[in-house]
C-alpha cells in the first residue's frame, strides 16, 4: 500500500490546489483553494477560457462579484470531483473587518446556491484575525460554514474553537520556515524533522488541546514542505496536501503510523484555556512567530488578489 492510501486509514485527505484538472488521480475528499492558488491556475492556458467566459458574462459588474464569481466558478468546477467540501477564501483585504466579511461570505454562499449547490459542500475561508473569527462565530450562527486560515498560534485555535468554526488550517510548512530562517546556520535539518518539527508540534498542541476539552471544530494540517511533516500529523482530523505531495506519497511505500490519536488525547492533563479580545491580542502579541506569520500572509494574498484583478481588467 503507498503512503497516500495508508494516510487516508488515519485522516481525511484533502487536495490544496485551484487546478481542479489534477484532482481526479488522488481521489481527495475535500478541496481547498486561496487567492493564490487561484491566480496560479487562471494563468494556465486551459484555464484562460474559463476567466474568459466568467468576465464576458459579468462585464460591467463591481470588480468585487466578478472575482467572487470566478471563485465560485472554479468551486463548482471543483464540487463537481470531488464527494465532499470545497473552501473558498474571503478577499483578505477585509481580515480587520468583521461586517465586510460576514457580508462578503453570504454573497459567496448566495451564489453557490444559485448554482445548485448545497450549503454544506461549502467552507468559507477567513482569516483567524480577531475580527475575521467573529465573523466566522457570526455566520456559523447562521448556519454557513467557516474554515480559519492563516493559523498559526495555540491562542488563534483557542478563540476558533470558542467561536465554534466548523474548521481550522495550521499552516505547518511556513511555521517551519520562520524558526529555520530564525535559526539560520544553527538549523539541524534532521534533529527538527519529522515529530520535532515546529510546525507539527504547534498542529498536535492544538489537535490535543480540542480532543481534551471537546471542541468540535474539525483540525486540518496545512502547508508542507515535506513528505515527514504530513506522515508525523498522521491522525489529523484532516491534512490538505498541495498535488506535488500527494503524488510524493502515492510513489512511496514508507510505513505511515497514526501519529496523533484523539482517544490517548481525551485523557490528557491539560490546563483549560480560554481567551477575551485583550487575553488573545497579547498572546498573539507574545508569539512573534504568528505575529509576523499571519501579518505577512494578509499581505501576499492581498497582493494576489489586485493581481487577480488586473488580470480580470485585462480580460
């Protein structure tokens, strides 16, 4: 058996990819996509014609409803694969405004919906901002789904599971990166690797900390780096693994092994954490990592998304 049917004995496998093209070979149960990973796929020639025909059909409309259109064009495009559930991110620029992206993510639901497409396919994607989370607290109220991305501290997976989101990505790969560029000549590839990584210890603290104190939201492990990142998160609610990866692990035969385990997890000695705006704004403050982590991706997906308009204008 290879590493990536192995992998799915354990956890929910998820394609992290706007190139819906490569999709069927995995056999993925959910999808997610980002500003990025969408820029990257309307830049494929086979991809042109459907950027195309999005604009020609919405020309004259806000820039804001065409790019949500595109988006929920290639959801649906998406949905149509795969069995499960696919995310799709509100424009970063609104991460410091809960009205804005609670406004934002009940028109990107109104039209799924307008396509057929049930409510609970769909993850709204927002950043885990103190006001992106109570956005999300605000449409799960309402019954829309959220998935809170851009995660990289303990205390931004406290305040998602108060708010009760449906779902969480740690990003695991750029959590990596920060202590190696930190480290600089010090770095020990091998001692940091596999279970000692940073970025799969920070995944299984919180994964713990939800099955301790029976939190619901779903954990899903986000950007790798490395084949022993994903094995050592093994057990993970979900891991969404970009398609170079997973055709990594559908070539290897390596043992893969549960690595995190909910049961051992339920009987844990470990303290009961819970956070206020001020409580959650210095914990933030105190992790220089996230700090710089979660400031630096609003930026660059924010950055993609005037791309992706100035792409949209030229079409």
């Amino acid at each position: 058996m290879h590493q990536l049917d192995a992998l799915k004995q354990f956890t929910t496998v998820v394609a992290d990819t706007g190139d819906f093209r490569q999709l069927a070979q995995f056999q993925p149960r959910d999808a997610t996509t980002n500003p990025s990973l969408i820029l990257k796929a309307v830049q494929k020639s086979e991809y042109a014609p459907l950027l195309q025909a999005t604009v020609e059909r919405h020309r004259g409309a806000p820039m804001e409803e065409v790019i949500d259109r595109l988006l929920v064009r290639f959801g649906c495009e998406i949905l149509s694969l795969i069995p499960g559930r696919v995310s799709t991110e509100v424009d970063a620029r609104l991460s410091f405004d809960t009205s804005a992206t609670v406004a934002r993510a009940e028109r990107i639901i109104e039209l799924y919906q307008a396509e057929g497409i049930h409510i609970d396919r769909v993850l709204i994607k927002i950043a885990a901002t103190w006001e992106g989370i109570e956005a999300a607290r605000q449409l799960e109220r309402r019954g829309i789904h959220t998935n809170l991305t851009l995660l990289f501290s303990f205390a931004q997976a406290v305040a998602c599971g108060q708010a009760r989101v449906q779902l969480i990505s740690p990003f695991v790969g750029r959590i990596y990166d920060w202590y190696k560029k930190q480290a600089g000549s010090q770095w020990d590839e091998a001692a940091m690797a596999g279970a000692n990584d940073p970025g799969v210890q920070s995944v299984r603290r919180i994964f713990n900390h939800y099955k301790r104190f029976g939190i619901a939201t779903e954990v899903m492990g986000a950007s790798f780096r490395n084949l022993g990142q994903i094995v050592a998160l093994a057990g993970c609610d979900l891991l969404t693994i970009a398609p170079d990866l997973l055709a990594q692990l559908a070539q290897s035969d390596a043992p893969v092994v549960r690595a995190l385990d909910a049961e051992a997890a339920r009987t844990m000695d470990l303290p009961a954490v819970q956070y206020d705006e001020a409580g959650f704004r210095y914990a933030l403050n105190e992790d220089a990592m996230a700090t710089e982590k979660l400031a630096e991706g609003i930026r660059a997906f924010a950055a993609d998304a005037v791309k992706l308009e100035q792409l949209i204008q030229q079409a």
